[in-house]
C-alpha cells in the first residue's frame, strides 16, 4: 500500500507459514509510473522469493530476520553531452539477479490482520543494470487466513 501511495508501485505479496518461526514469501512488484524519478526509478519490474526466521514468543510475529533473491529488470540511462551542450539519453533495457537481507517487525491482530515493516540491501550479481545495489522496504497490511 505504501509503495502505491509514495512511489506509483503496485506491490503485492504471498506469504506461507512454515512453522511457530519461520516462513516463505514471494513478491511481486510492478511500476506504474513511466517517467519515474525518486528513490528507485531505474527499476519497473522485480519479484522476490524470501525466508523469514521469526525471532519473538509468538506464533510467526514480531521481529524477523528475511534473507531475498530478487529478479528484476528495468531501465539503465546514458547521458551524453555534446559541445553546445545538448543533452542525449540513450536508454537500454536490464534484467538482473540481486541476493540481500532485511529486517522488519510483523504484528498480527487476534482477528488476523496483519501490519508489518521491513528494510533491506542486496547486490546484484549478473552486472546488467548500471545500479549494483538493490533496496527493499515497506510498510504492508494483510491478513492472515487461518
């Protein structure tokens, strides 16, 4: 919800218990905004399988620990400059392969509702896009089906 308020993202994700501290999830993320400039703007499209280890006493909640891969492409710009000083962008399109880590908190309501925060870095591997680090973070609501 966030990333479609602050940054035209529709972001939507699916998260399954392992265990009393654990889960999988995967991501998706989709960019809305053509002529995006901000915090991430190279980026128009990425998914992000993930594993969470819960550290709290409770059932798959609070303080968590989430190591990612995130496959994503997009846009890389190239700016070149000519002697009247005319600016030309070339633009080329990148897919590319990051691996990072976040941590956030999870906090699930009796009736299942769902709030949670995360923030994370990776790295991209394959060298494709002009960024070599990736950022991941939000602010989500959901609910939790029992």
């Amino acid at each position: 919800m966030s990333n479609l308020i602050g940054f035209k993202w529709f972001d939507v994700s699916y998260e399954r218990l392992l265990n009393e501290e654990s889960s999988i999830g995967v991501g998706t993320l989709f960019s809305l905004d053509k002529e995006s400039e901000g915090l991430d703007e190279y980026r128009t499209f990425s998914i992000t399988p993930y594993y969470r280890q819960f550290f709290s006493s409770k059932y798959a909640e609070g303080f968590f620990v989430e190591a990612f891969t995130m496959l994503h492409s997009g846009k890389n710009y190239e700016y070149n400059y000519d002697s009247y000083a005319n600016q030309y962008t070339n633009e080329s399109k990148y897919t590319d392969l990051a691996v990072g880590i976040s941590v956030g908190g999870k906090w699930v309501t009796k009736r299942g509702f769902v709030a949670e925060v995360y923030a994370g870095i990776g790295r991209d591997l394959l060298n494709q896009s002009d960024i070599e680090v990736v950022g991941r973070g939000g602010v989500s609501i959901g609910y939790r089906f029992q």
